[in-house]
C-alpha cells in the first residue's frame, strides 16, 4: 500500500541535507539561519490564523496562546540581541544588568516567562496580530544589523546562536499544539528542514551521524567501554550539556531503530493498553483491527490523525505520541528496558546503521546536571527542570536540523504524549 506523506513520521530515503549544527554556524551562516526560521515562524502563525482567526486556544499545561508565543519569541531576541549592552560577553554576560527600552512598550510585562506565570498569559492584553509580526520585523532588522558587526568566536557569536534555538524549539511546539488540536498544517511547515533550499544554498553539508531513513529493527549488541558524555570542543552549547564527563557503559544491546508500530500495537492487542493519542481502528469492528500491528490484511484499518486528517497509519513507520510510562509498559511486556541516555549516546556514536531522527525517544536516565554544572545567562533554561523527568534523545520530524545533535538533551515530564515522542528497547548483556 502506497501512504500518503506522513509529517509527523515522515522517514526519508537518506540522510538529510542540513546545515551545520547551530553550534557552530557563522555569521552569514546565522543570518541566513534566522531568516529561515522566521519564515517558518510567519508560515505558522498564518495556519494558526487560517484555523482560529481569534487565534484562542484552550488553557492547558502543554498549549500557550499563539499570539502570546509569537510575541516572545521576538521579546526573547530582543532582550538578548538588540537591548542588551553585553551581548558580545557570551556566557560572561550579566543577565540582570540593565537593558535598553524596548521596541514594544510593556513587553516586559506581557512576554518574560520566567516572570509572567503561564495560566495568566491567556489573560494579558497582548497586542494584535498585526502590531505584534511589526514588532518581530523590528526585533530581527536589528538583529541582522547588529550581526554585521559582530566578531567571529564562539563567544561573539553565542547569543545570536541561543536565539535561533530559541525560535527554533518554538516552532516546534508550535507544531506541537498544531496536532494536537487538528489545525492544519503544510508537510513543509510541520517538517524542521527549515534550512534547506536556496535560502542557505552554498552552506549546507550532510550529517552522516544522522541516520533517519528507515532499518530494519533488530539489536545490536555494543561491549563495554568509557564513553564521553556530554558537549565537547569548539561551538554553542547549552548548559546542560557541560561538565563533559567519562562514563563507563556495561555491555548492552540494543534496538538499532525506534519501535514501530507494528511492535506497539501488537502489544496493545495482547494487553488492552491503552492507545495513543490520534490513532484509531477504522473498522466496523474490533475483529478487523484484530492482531494489533502484526502485518496483514487488518494494516489498512488502522488510522492516524496527522493536524486533522485521518491517514493510513504505516506500520513501519516508529510509534509516536507514546508517554514514557507507556514505554516502560512496552518494555516490561516485552522483557526489555529503556536505554540509559549514556547507552543511547554510546549506540548513537558507535553502532552502524542506528538510525535516530524519526521521533524525539525516552530513555531511562532523569533530566539531572552534569558534575560541574552553572547556568548559562538564561538561567531558565535548565535548572529549574532538573526534577526527575526523564531525559529524550535524538529530534523528531518537526525538530529544525540546525539542533540535531547527539549531545543534546531534551526533557519533557513522563505523561506527556503531545510531544512527537517514540522509544527504543535495550537490554543488559553479561
């Protein structure tokens, strides 16, 4: 069976095409960057409009109000890039010295998250629509001029990168809140390869460590070793990341590709476990959907919703919109174990054809920091969340490539299933 394109799962025939990681990008590298994702910013929020002209949405832990995550993302810049008087001291910068005035009076009021609480944020009298994409045109002219004149190391360059993240993983939530309340979206768009095309034309590379077309899912098994874990040598990097350290990894085995869906739902045949979100049996009864994934005549029967459409679900394609609690029921079902993040980073480095990219994936190891660990100027961005929730690794279909890293720690808390999050199995050896 032919599927449709699938923007959530979507798994491609070879390693995609990509700039340098965001690490390590120059400067016309970075403008070219921050352009891009502009775009993609823009390209959202007119789907957002296109859906919800008023652009409301429901007060939930996982959503913010779009006109609210539009305005941030160019307060966040701006409060980094344009009004700040130390950006070109990187991590020496003070991040309480004081700030010229802003482009948009009040912002400071409406859009500092580390201070404006997120239930209240539906209830702030954010500007309209149009006043706010003027604001972010603002923010990033100044930006860009101010890129112009900046030095050439990586500490001239920190902040430029940091916010380029920034806009980046909120695109990504953006998508995020796009599937899970069925607002349409372009396969363009909810895809992260922002940066391909000819926008960066002359600047991207291949990432061969980046392994996202489709393998077949055996195990593999690595023997032990010290491994480094964490961020090393030259680049941008986030504060979780530091306190490089060496680690030493008992001999395991491993998926070399994230469960799919014919694994998970041949699981939820044998258990009754409950299904994830936007997947269902389009039978008339249960007996069509009988077997779970196990390939066969009831694969066509199955559907998943991709931001409003229902699709036939690929079975081979990884399982996504699982929590990590509904991974660890897989695996203790299927007498296996999440990998540790130093068993994840250790295949991801080491085993040939571990293919990582299609879904962000949990591992076993809690969100925690690393020996030596101090925030960075953004202090927000990591030590409040060292709590226990469990660490993700690799990107998912809506992450930008320019963040693809295998150092990179994502952390969500352990019920989350909005998040294009999927699993892989290991298992000790000896």
């Amino acid at each position: 069976m032919n599927h449709p394109a699938n923007p959530l799962n979507h798994m491609v025939d070879h390693p995609p095409a990509c700039p340098p990681s965001v690490r390590q990008l120059n400067a016309a590298e970075l403008a070219a960057a921050l352009v891009a994702s502009r775009q993609r910013t823009l390209g959202l929020v007119q789907a957002w409009h296109r859906a919800l002209p008023t652009l409301q949405v429901p007060c939930t832990p996982e959503l913010n109000p779009p006109l609210w995550e539009l305005g941030h993302v160019g307060w966040f810049q701006e409060w980094w890039m344009g009004r700040s008087q130390q950006r070109a001291r990187g991590l020496a910068c003070d991040p309480d010295h004081a700030r010229s005035p802003s482009h948009l009076a009040g912002a400071d009021a409406l859009y500092n998250s580390s201070r404006v609480p997120h239930d209240s944020r539906w209830h702030l009298p954010l500007p309209n629509l149009a006043d706010t994409l003027r604001y972010l045109e603002t923010v990033l002219t100044d930006t860009l001029a101010l890129l112009q004149t900046a030095g050439s190391t990586d500490t001239d360059l920190y902040f430029w990168r940091l916010v380029l993240a920034h806009e980046d993983m909120h695109n990504e939530a953006s998508v995020y809140m796009a599937q899970a309340l069925n607002v349409p979206i372009a396969p363009e768009l909810a895809r992260g390869n922002t940066l391909s095309g000819q926008s960066v034309s002359g600047i991207v590379e291949h990432r061969p460590e980046i392994k996202t077309q489709a393998q077949p899912n055996g195990q593999a098994s690595v023997p032990a070793q010290n491994i480094t874990l964490g961020h090393s040598g030259l680049g941008f990097a986030f504060d979780n990341e530091l306190g490089c350290h060496r680690v030493w990894v008992p001999a395991f085995d491993i998926d070399t590709a994230p469960v799919t869906w014919a694994q998970y739902l041949t699981f939820v045949a044998a258990t009754g476990h409950r299904l994830p979100l936007h997947v269902r049996c389009a039978g008339n009864s249960s007996v069509e959907c009988s077997g779970g994934g196990v390939p066969g005549s009831s694969n066509g029967n199955w559907q998943q919703r991709h931001f409003g459409t229902w699709l036939p679900l690929n079975h081979a394609d990884p399982a996504v919109h699982i929590s990590h609690t509904d991974a660890l029921a897989w695996c203790q079902w299927a007498g296996r174990r999440l990998p540790t993040e130093a068993e994840w980073q250790c295949a991801a480095q080491t085993v040939p054809g571990f293919a990582w990219g299609q879904v962000w994936e949990w591992t076993s190891s809690p969100f925690a920091p690393y020996p030596g660990f101090e925030p960075h100027p953004y202090r927000d961005y990591s030590a409040p969340w060292f709590d226990g929730r469990p660490v993700l690794k690799g990107f998912c279909a809506a992450t930008a490539y320019t963040m693809a890293h295998v150092s990179y720690r994502n952390y969500f808390t352990p019920e989350r299933r909005d998040i294009f999050a999927g699993f892989r199995s290991a298992a000790s050896l000896g």
